[in-house]
C-alpha cells in the first residue's frame, strides 16, 4: 500500500472518532425513578382508596353469604342430633329427615353461589385494578414524554427499574443531577384537589410535598404500588 493512502485512512478513521466523541458528548442523557413517580402522584393514593372500598365491600358481601353458610351447617347438625334421640318417633324422625335434606340442598346452593360470587367479583376488582394502574401511568408517561420534548434529552432510564433476573439494577449508576424525577411529580401534582376538611381532624395543606410511603397492598385485586412496566 503506498504511504499516502495509508496516511488517508488513518486521517479518515481520526475524524471519525472524533465526530464520534463529539456526538458523545452533546448526547443528553436523563434518569427517572418511576418507582418513585408512580407513588408519590396523588391519584395513585385516590385509586387505592377507591380499591381498598371494594375491596371491604366484597369482603362484607363475602361474610354475610358465609355467615348464612355456617347456619345452614348448624341447622343440619342439629338436624341430625334430634334425629338420633330414641324418644322421637316414626313420623317426627322422617319429617326431621325431610327438613335435613331441604337444608343440606339449599347449602350447596350457597356453596355454589359463593364460589361463584367470589370469583365475579376478585375479577371484576383485578379489572378496577388494571384500568386504574393503566390510567396512572398513562397520565405519567404523558408528562415524562412532555419533559423529554422540552429538555430535549436523547435517552431516559428508568433507574427504579431491574434487570431479567431483578436481583441487578438496570442503571447500576447516574449522577444526581441527570434524575427529573421530582419535575414531573410536581407537574403531576400541580392540579391535586383540595382535600375536604374533615370535622374534629385537622388536614395536611393541599400544598404539602407528596409523602413517598410505599403504596398499599390490595388482595386480592393485587398491588397498585407495582413498579408500572
């Protein structure tokens, strides 16, 4: 290979690598917890309020259904000792016979019924869940994709999230000041209702900066508080 083209080349390959490290350089690189995010949005504490009243009103459905469950078994029961007593005659023993059956009949109805009822109504709090869940961070990734525009980055991680195994973060590192998390939950929380005053209690200001608890565990419908995906 003759010297100047081998001196070409290496000029070539010089101002690539440099362009290259200049693009490197003006790439604007961001970081979210949306852990974080997804907590601490004041409507993601108004659906686990609403989740956590259908949750006690299935669970109070639930228990008058098994309380009427366990007296048709106390019937029977009882049923049966006044059959055993010698004293009773023929005639009381095949009537008390014809009460049992009715009521050991009319308890696997509710068996049936209850076992039906439970599973209508977990399904129908899993779907409150997901449409509540997909709503939140629908609304968030809406702010998220605003800030991206505006702040014109060129990639965001998610540092709350984990690799496959979730033993390993994702983004093991990032300096501080490439999060923007706490802009988009104050965008978020821009428009948070005041809260009703309540008699005899006094009432944290509408103002007030989000509290960051962990979000509240509801079973069966399962966790609003899940890292969004």
């Amino acid at each position: 290979m003759k010297k100047s083209s081998l001196l070409t080349m290496i000029c070539v390959f010089a101002m690539s690598g440099g362009l290259a490290s200049q693009a490197h350089a003006e790439m604007k690189v961001g970081t979210i917890d949306m852990q974080k995010v997804f907590t601490a949005y004041y409507k993601t504490h108004d659906a686990e309020d609403k989740l956590k009243e259908a949750q006690k009103a299935y669970k109070d459905e639930l228990d008058q259904r098994m309380d009427a469950y366990k007296k048709n078994l106390d019937a029977i029961n009882k049923l049966n000792e006044e059959m055993n007593k010698p004293e009773l005659s023929g005639a009381s023993k095949d009537q008390k016979a014809q009460e049992r059956d009715a009521k050991i009949a009319e308890t696997k109805g509710l068996e049936k019924e209850i076992s039906d009822f439970r599973a209508t109504r977990e399904r129908q709090i899993q779907d409150q869940l997901k449409r509540m869940r997909d709503g939140i961070v629908e609304e968030i990734m809406k702010v998220v994709n605003d800030q991206v525009k505006t702040q014109n980055y060129d990639i965001v991680f998610d540092r709350s999230g984990f690799s496959a195994n979730n033993i390993v973060p994702v983004l093991l590192y990032a300096r501080d000041n490439y999060d923007f998390s706490e802009s988009v939950i104050t965008k978020l929380n821009a428009n948070r209702p005041a809260a009703t005053p309540t008699p005899g209690a006094s009432q944290r200001p509408a103002s007030a900066a989000p509290t960051n608890t962990p979000a509240t565990t509801v079973k069966p419908a399962g966790d609003l508080g899940k890292k969004p995906r």
